[in-house]
C-alpha cells in the first residue's frame, strides 16, 4: 500500500512538472509574440507623401512645379539607420534646389537618412518640375521604397504602396 508522504510527493512532483510545461509554453508565446511584434514594428517602416502645391496649368515651357511634403515614418521602438528612399515617378521629373537651380530630368529621388529615431518621423520638402498633364496628379503613381538597417544590423527594404493601384480617375486638388 501507498503512504501518504508518497502520494503527497508524487502529487507534488506532477504539479510541479505540469506549472514547468505550463510555464514553458507561456515563455514560447510570449517570444513568438514579442518576433511578430518585431517583424510588424520593421513591416511598418512606412513613407507618405503629399502635394503642398500643386499647379493648375503649366508654364510656357509645358511644364509645372509641384511642392511635396514627403514623410518616413519609424513607427517601432528602436531607431532605424542607413535609411535610403528612392521615390519613382511615372514620368521625368526635375528637382530644384535651394539656388532654384534644376537637377537633370529622372525618374526618381533619392533621399537618406543616418538615423531614425524609434517612434519617430523624418520630413523632407521638395520642389519638382514635370511635365504637366490637365487632370492628372504628379502623385497619382508615385511609389517608394525603403532600405534600412535595423537593430540586429539586417537590411530591410519596404516597398509603398504595397500594391500599385491602377490609375485613379484625373484627381482634382
């Protein structure tokens, strides 16, 4: 027959053994969640971009200037470095400078970064000249990818929007 001390140990033992599976399956977890958490807050590394001045009709050349407010957001909690964007365009587009002096027609920007902070933002303001179409927004296909490090020293790169949409109908401001 049994004991009771034996019973009372063997009771404990398995108590004991099924807070340890227990206790195991809670740390898994939470790390699974604590890495998806990771990958979204990397995921999230998003730009936008917005006309602050968009034209109405196009200058003798045939072309217009276009100001944008374009913004990289770090929505993560740990800063980002060696941010690179590379903004594209549907058609040539022409950067002035500070001097109003144009850079050659391309069909993308580049714009960088050193470091981004974590629940942060990055402006840039930039002036373009395109050719200029009635009806139709300088923005209405432009696309931008990112390419940073993160905290591990892993290259990451982000891709916006993350399905190119077809044409929108001429967008009016």
């Amino acid at each position: 027959m049994l004991d009771a001390q034996y019973v009372t140990d063997l009771v404990v033992a398995i108590a004991t053994v099924a807070a340890a599976v227990f206790a195991g399956g809670q740390v898994g977890a939470l790390l699974r969640q604590r890495r998806a958490e990771q990958r979204l807050e990397i995921e999230a590394v998003s730009i936008t971009w917005r006309p602050t001045q968009a034209p109405y009709e196009a200058g003798p050349d045939g072309k217009a200037l276009w100001k944008f407010e374009i913004t990289l957001a770090n929505p993560g909690r740990m800063p980002i470095d060696n941010v690179r964007c590379a903004i594209t365009f549907d058609r040539p587009i022409e950067r002035r400078h500070w001097d109003r002096t144009f850079e050659p027609p391309a069909t993308s920007i580049e714009l960088g970064q050193a470091v981004v902070l974590g629940q942060s933002t990055r402006v840039w303001e930039r002036t373009l000249r395109a050719d200029f179409t009635p009806g139709i927004r300088l923005d209405h296909r432009m696309s931008a990818t990112i390419i940073f490090t993160d905290m591990n020293g892993d290259e990451q790169t982000n891709r916006w929007p993350r399905a190119i949409a077809a044409p929108r109908p001429a967008d009016q401001d």
